[in-house]
C-alpha cells in the first residue's frame, strides 16, 4: 500500500471510530436535544395516569403532564410511547424510550438495567371487589382467583399477602377489571389510584369496593435510562422544581383532587433536596 494510501485508510479509521465513540457515549441529554423530543413509555389504558381521552383522542394523565414538564424543561417536544407493565422496563434498557412515567414502583429488584427517578406518586396496593361479594380484605381471597397485570409488583405482593389464592395475570388493568365484572375472578389487585380509576370510571361504580388494608407500599419513580447521573440530576431538579413552585399540586389536583372523579387525598411529601 503507498504512503498516502495507508494515511488516508488510517484517517478514515479514526473518523469512522471517533464517530462511533461520541454516539456511542453521548449521554441522554443530547440525545433528546438532537432529536429535539423527549420519548417518554406510558401506559395507555390506566386512569387517570396515562390514557385515551375519549373525546379528543389523545394520551392523557398524570404520568403524561409529568413527562410534559421534564420536556418542557429540556426545551423539547414530547413524543409518547405506549408501555405495559411487561414492557416498560425492556423498552428502556434497549432505548427505544428515554425514560418511563409508568405507574412503575421504584424496588431494588427492578435496579439491575435501568435507574429510577426520586419518588414522585405514593401509593399502595390494596383490591377491588364486587360489593355484594362479601369479601373485606385479602384474608378472605383465600381459594378464590385474583387478577392484575402481567410485570407488575401486584402479581407477587398478593401471593406474600393470600398464599392461598390463584393469581390470574392480563395484559393490562382493563382485561383484569373485565375478568371481574364477568365473575371470571374474585377481585382485581393492584395500587389504589389505578384501582379508584377503574372503579370510577366503570358504568356503574356503586357496584364495586375498594377494601382491606395496604398490602404493599408501592413508591412510584420514573424509570431512566442506566449509568446516565446527568439525567437523572436533570429529572430529579424538575421533580423538585414542580413540587417546591406549586406545580406539583396543581397536576396531582387536576387528576386525582377533590373535585375529580378519583379523589385520593395527598397524604406524603417528596424528598426536596436544597438547592
Ligand atoms: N406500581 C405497580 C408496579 O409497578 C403496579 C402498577 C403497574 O403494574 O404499573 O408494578
């Protein structure tokens, strides 16, 4: 090979490297901005977090107006990505979503691929049933079938709860939810406000009950992508900024306040870190 051969081939090699290298460590941020959107996994049939408004078709909640303010604050559109409980965390790890606002617990187990957000919803898990099924709390769901939501932390909490019941995994709250109203389980099990959106908005409500205790804590956090401290930082500011400016509120009491269909009182404060 002459001289000027091989110089132009190592040069080449050290731009086709050099490119692979800064794509390849170029962190979330930059990401989005290049992009100019944010790709947030939320779910799509779970009231009021993350939903289709009937009336006007587009994805609506909690989760979603949470998204809009990390966006908001990146300077980016938000482009939205349907998750399941089954999905969401994969869809991260693989990057095919930049983060997660998914109704999703933040627990060590779930750690291994991908990072989590400070907490930004508490809730817990209890379980919704017929009201003349006589059923009051998790003790009487022994023998009896129970549905909720393929990937979630339900499937498991209700097994440490009732050994002795049959867990019945869907797809999704909304098939669980059917499953009861045909009689095909006993009760559907997962965290309060997802069990009061499903109540609340059925046909007829009055025919069903939210009973027992807590049987788990579930500590919602965003999931975000692994290794990425610039982000994360950057989330974890907008959570706090939210809170501490009174924005917080006005989302939580635009979905779940007095004055909604799926009252569910605040009761807990998110961990403010000074600025
Ligand atoms: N928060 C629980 C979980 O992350 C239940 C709700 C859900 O399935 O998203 O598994």
């Amino acid at each position: 090979m002459g001289n000027i051969w091989k110089k132009t081939f190592v040069l080449s090699l050290m731009i086709v490297l050099g490119v692979f290298l800064t794509s390849a460590s170029a962190g979330t941020i930059e990401k989005i901005k290049e992009r100019g959107a944010l790709i947030a996994g939320v779910k799509d049939a779970v009231i009021p977090f993350g939903y289709i408004d009937a009336e006007t078709n587009q994805l609506v909640g909690f989760d979603i107006d949470i998204c809009r303010a990390i966006a908001k604050n990146l300077g980016v559109e938000l482009k939205l990505k349907p998750v399941t409980s089954a999905t969401r965390i994969p869809m991260l790890a693989q990057g095919s979503i930049d983060l997660a606002a998914a109704t999703m617990t933040h627990k060590f187990a779930r750690e291994d691929s991908i990072d989590f957000s400070i907490t930004y919803f508490m809730d817990g898990q209890k379980i919704l049933v017929k009201k003349d099924s006589g059923i009051k709390s998790v003790a009487d769901l022994a023998g009896k079938k129970v549905g909720t939501s393929k990937g979630s932390t339900s499937e498991k909490n209700i097994k440490e709860a009732q050994p002795e019941c049959n867990v019945l995994s869907f797809e999704g709250y909304p098939q669980a939810f059917l499953a009861l109203r045909q009689g095909k389980v006993s009760a559907v099990t997962t965290d309060s406000g997802i069990l009061v959106g499903l109540k609340n908005s059925a046909p007829d409500p009055e025919d069903y009950v939210i009973v027992g205790d807590f049987i788990a804590a579930e500590p919602y956090g965003l999931g975000l992508p692994e290794n990425d401290s610039d982000f994360r930082d950057l989330v974890n500011r907008t959570l706090v900024d939210l809170w501490n400016t009174g924005e917080y509120l006005k989302i939580y009491n635009k979905w779940f306040g007095p004055k909604t269909n799926f009252y569910l009182p605040l009761t807990w404060k998110m961990e403010i870190w000074p600025y």
